[in-house]
C-alpha cells in the first residue's frame, strides 16, 4: 500500500513529555515522518514513548546520531531549551531545522540565532503531565505561533509553517517580543491568579469547608494551578518582566472592580461589556469527530479510495459515523474514520487491514 510522501525522513524530538509526545503522535498518525527518534535524560520517560508509539527510537545522550536529523523539536522544559539546543547543535547537519515548543520566545531565539532554528510555541496543553497524558488531538486546530526575526532561514520557516499545518495546528507569524507580550497576559498572569486564588482558599480557616462549596467556576478559574509547578514556575520566570507590567495592569483593573461594588450601574455596564468580549473568543474544536473510536489510515493517490474503504468496513458489517481528510500531499494522503463504539473500531481496523490500508490508532 503506498503511504503518503513523508514531510521528513527522520524527526527528532527532544523531550517527550506532554507536548513532544503528542507531537510525536500526530506524526505518527498523519505519516509526517519515516522516523520518529526520541531523545529525553528519563530512561521511564523514553520507554513509556516507546510503548505508545511516540517514537520508534530512543538515545539517552547526544551524538553522531542526530547527523540523521531533517527536523529537531525542541520539548523540554523552557528554562533548559536554549542550552538543549546548543548541545545538540555540534552533531546536527547545516541543512537541518530546529524548533522549539517554548511559552517564551525571546531569549531562546535570541540565544538560538547561530543555528537553523525558527521559534514556535504551540498555544496548547493540559493539566495532565507527562507522555502517558500526550494525544495529538490537543494540537488540533490550536493555534501554533511561529516567531521568525530577521535572521531567520526562510525555508526553514516554510518547512517549520507546513509541518505545523499537517499536525492540524494553525500557524501564526508574530515578532518574539511582541508573542512574550501577549502570552503574559492571556497564559502566565492567568496562571498566577490561579496560584494566587487557590492559596487564598487554602489559607483560610474554613479551608475543608471552603472546598466543599467551590463550584465549577472556581475550578475552572483555578485548572491550570494542577499543571506541573516545575515547568510553570519556569515559565513565568522566564517572562517576568512582562508578566510584572501584566500584573501591575491586573490590579489595577481589581482596584477598579472594587470601587464599583458602590455603583451597581456601572458594574452591569461593565459586565455587559466584558460579556462581549468574553463571548467573541474564538471557539477551538480540538478534534472534528469523536475522540474514541477513531483510526486514521494512509491513502494513495487514485480514484475510487474512498469507495474502496467504505466497501471493506461495510463487509465487515460495521458503521463509519464520519469521515475526515487530515491531510492530502504527493503520493497520497491521511483519512480519520470514527466508529460507533470500540468493538466498530477493531472490526473495521482489522478489514481495512485486511484490504491492504495501513491503519494507525488514534489516542
């Protein structure tokens, strides 16, 4: 069965975490690679990789090995990127591109500059941590900034901009200080007030009391205060100087609330308005179809595929709930089916199988 043509031979991940495993995983699934390596200082962490189908191969140091690279994604965490990226650099091509999954940009930019490397910072994540929690839904139709400068390789930005594009994320160009800017106060402050809002609750005396009546807002409000308190507290580090105007900000726009308690009109005029605004935040489907009885198969370029496909799952008396093109490239493309339930998914896995299709697992 012909696959799709790959977009790289060989793609490295350094670090295989929560977002490099699903990167990872969206490699695999839409056949953007012929190789998958893994790099990571956890041995636990590697095999896990390994065991779900992140990577097909594991190195615990660098070394001539990663001569073999096209890609590199840099997935560790964003205090240690800059440094990741100059060890490996001595052992990688001229020709090969680096990138980054980093929630800051200029510093590591600034401090990547001497190699081929284009910033990214995919504007996706979990309260999960770790691989076993990675899924390459959670790159779906996420938006994916690229952060180019002057300096950067256009080629390399095109080839980072399409392999972005057919993990189903959505590339956006913008300037490395500009993204620091932006992500303090829409990612790092609300962060910060998560910390800050849970330590009040777990100050007060009626603590136990106190839990028992926080509802779904306060969880919400508070989610991200569960993500991994190493890397966070790395991030916001990392961009404290726009974080402090960030908060400053904040506070003033608390100060502001807090006098308007005394002026009930003035508060509805101002919570009509920020309604608005709440409600014009774009909607991000992380996945069309549903997550759990999903397969996706690799397609050759000729007529009748789809009929083909349709007509073996029909045979074998199962459902197809829907169908979606993931991506379409030279020799071929990538098609999700989502089944009924997961007895559907393994009748149909094993006749699409049967009829010669390469099916890949979804997670």
């Amino acid at each position: 069965m012909t696959r799709p043509s790959a977009l790289f031979d060989t793609i490295v991940l350094a670090g295989v975490g929560l977002i490099g495993g699903s990167v990872g995983l969206g490699i695999h699934q839409r056949f953007l690679a012929k190789r998958v390596v893994g790099f990571d200082r956890d041995p636990a962490a590697l095999d896990a990789a390994r065991g779900m189908g992140v990577i097909d191969e594991a190195h615990f140091a660098p070394g001539p090995w990663l001569a073999e690279a096209d890609l590199v994604v840099l997935a560790a965490p964003v205090r240690s990127l800059t440094q990741l990226g100059l060890e490996l650099a001595p052992y990688l091509r001229t020709d090969c591109v680096v990138t980054d999954v980093g929630s800051v940009k200029r510093e590591i930019v600034t401090g990547l500059e001497r190699i081929r490397f284009v910033g990214g910072h995919p504007m996706a994540g979990s309260e999960g941590v770790g691989v076993q929690n990675a899924d390459a839904a959670l790159l779906e139709n996420a938006v994916w900034v690229l952060t180019p400068t002057d300096d950067t390789d256009p080629e390399a930005l095109d080839q980072v901009e399409d392999f972005v594009e057919h993990l189903g994320a959505r590339p956006l160009r913008i300037d490395p200080d500009q993204h620091d800017r932006l992500v303090a106060s829409v990612s790092h402050v609300p962060y910060l007030v998560a910390v800050a809002l849970t330590e009040l609750v777990a100050q007060d005396e009626d603590r136990e009391l106190m839990m028992l009546l926080a509802a779904g807002g306060f969880r919400d409000l508070t989610r991200v205060a569960s993500g991994n308190p190493q890397m966070s507290r790395d991030m916001v580090v990392g961009n404290r100087e726009a974080i402090r105007r960030g908060l400053r900000s904040f506070v003033a726009q608390l100060e502001l609330l807090a006098g308007q308690l005394d002026e009930p009109d003035r508060l509805l005029e101002r919570a009509e308005s920020v309604k608005r605004t709440r409600d014009g935040i774009p909607v991000v489907r992380r996945s069309l179809l549903p997550a759990r009885f999903e397969v996706v198969l690799a397609v050759p370029d000729r007529p009748g595929e789809l009929a083909r496909i349709t007509q073996a799952v029909g045979a074998a008396g199962v459902n197809i709930r829907d169908i979606e093109v993931l991506s379409i490239r030279e020799a071929g493309g990538a098609l999700r089916l989502a089944f009924d339930n997961e007895e559907g998914m393994r009748l149909g896995s094993a006749a699409l199988r049967a009829a010669g299709y390469e099916v890949q697992s979804e997670r």
